[in-house]
C-alpha cells in the first residue's frame, strides 16, 4: 500500500476526543475494501467557559455576559486586540488577566433589538502564543432577543395522518404539549385560560400544567378521537397575565386518512 496523506481542517473539527472514519480502497481480491478509523484530540489555542458564547436577554433591552478563556494547550497565552467581524452588533471589554498567559475573563455586550430575533457575530481575539506566533482565533456569538413569553417548541401543532392512523383501532388519545416560560427570569406570569376557535373545538381538548409557579407552564392538546374530514384547522390561544405579553396564537392542525369507499 502506498503513502496517504490525510488533512484535517480544525477549523471544522473541534474537541477534546475526535474520531473519523476513512474507507481505504485496496487491489486486495479479498480484502478489497477496509475502514480505517483516525482518533485524536485538537487542543485549543484558547478555551470558552460556558463552551458556547450566548447573551440573551430580553427584546428592547441591551445583553451582557461575561465569559472566561483558558489556554487549552502548553502553550502561553497574551491577548493582544479584541475585535468584531460582522454587523458590529457586540461591543467587547478590556480582556482581564486571571492567570497570566493561562486564564482571561471578558465582558460583551450588545445593543437592544426591538424585536425578538436569534442574531450571530463572530468574536476575533488577536493572541501571541509562546511560540512565537501571531495567531488570529474566532469565536461564534449568539445573540438571543428574547420574547417576553417563550413557546417550546415555538412551531404550530401537528397531528399528522401517521399518528392520527391509529385513532382508527385504539381508543387511546394523541396529547402533544407545550412548554410556556418567560423569556427573562426577571419575567414572571401565569397562564390564564386556554381556548379554542369554532373550527377545531369539538376535535381537541386542552389543560394547563403548572410546572413551576410564576415562571414555567405546560399547555397540553389533546385529540381523542379520528374526525371524518381529511384536514381539521384552526387557532388555539393562550392567555397569560403579563400585561404585555397577554395572548398568544399559534394554529393546531389535525389531518385524517380517510376510509376508503367500495364500489357498489
């Protein structure tokens, strides 16, 4: 067998335990063909303490967070610049040493967005490492505006034909739910009442869970028995007392395999 070079973009690949898999293709009339598995560990210029960079906080507020960077390898370690690339939406503070050369704190923050939205920059920190080298290393932000009230999921309900199938042969209801939670923790609240439009009260029930006081609730949707139509579509409504964030709608879908019909 002759010499394979394999490249590894590190970029792409992180972690303390990475495995691959290559698949080696051989003139061996037997064994033509073998898996050839690589394990290795990459280590980090600079490590993030929590391993993902998220503020989060509320809409039509400004997000702070403070995250800690530690040298992941024997290498020494002097942040020199602190930059953004991207939209500008972070602003960074002077990085503060905890250990030198092994251990930072930095504090970001972003301006308010009026709305809620899930937003992303990249964070540049410019190091000198022991070895003399000038090394560039970037950082994925996540920016989380958050709503007052946070949907969990956030889609609208589906009781598709696969699951609804079985209401043909089994008594046994379909209950989805949905976790209600404030979107801060600053954020406290209750939900009130639950109701159905015309079009879909006969087919589906609901009861509200509490989960934890003032801050957290399961919406339950229940449908208990198959309907004759192909498609059953409308709206559910939450009712909370937050004098903001009183009423959210999502649509609730039920779909139906129909009976086939025998010729006479």
């Amino acid at each position: 067998m002759g010499k394979v070079t394999v490249n590894l973009d590190t970029k792409k690949v992180r972690g303390k335990g990475v495995s691959k898999v290559m698949k080696v293709l051989s003139n061996d009339p037997v064994n033509p063909e073998f898996s050839l598995t690589l394990k290795g560990t990459i280590l980090e210029i600079l490590e993030t303490r929590p391993l993902q960079i998220k503020l989060q906080g509320l809409a039509g507020k400004p997000l702070e967070g403070t995250f800690q960077f530690n040298a992941g390898s024997p290498l020494n370690v002097e942040i020199v610049d602190v930059r953004t690339a991207g939209k500008g939406w972070i602003t960074a503070a002077e990085p503060v040493v905890l250990e030198e050369g092994r251990s930072f704190e930095l504090s970001l923050s972003a301006s308010s967005n009026s709305k809620p939205a899930i937003l992303r920059e990249k964070l540049i920190l410019d190091v000198k490492t022991s070895d003399g080298l000038d090394r560039s290393l970037e950082f994925n932000v996540q920016l989380d505006h958050r709503d007052r009230i946070v949907l969990q999921p956030k889609n609208n309900i589906k009781f598709m034909d696969k699951e609804t199938r079985n209401l043909l042969t089994d008594s046994k209801p379909i209950e989805k739910s949905i976790l209600v939670t404030g979107g801060d923790p600053e954020v406290r609240f209750e939900v009130t009442g639950v109701t159905l439009d015309d079009r879909i009260q006969g087919a589906f029930s609901t009861r509200v869970q509490e989960v934890v006081a003032g801050k957290s609730y399961r919406v339950w949707i229940t449908l208990s028995e198959y309907q004759a139509t192909p498609t059953v579509l409308g709206k559910m409504t939450i009712t909370t007392s937050d004098e903001i964030k009183n009423e959210i709608s999502m649509w609730v879908m039920g779909q139906f395999p129909q009976k086939r019909q025998t010729a006479p």
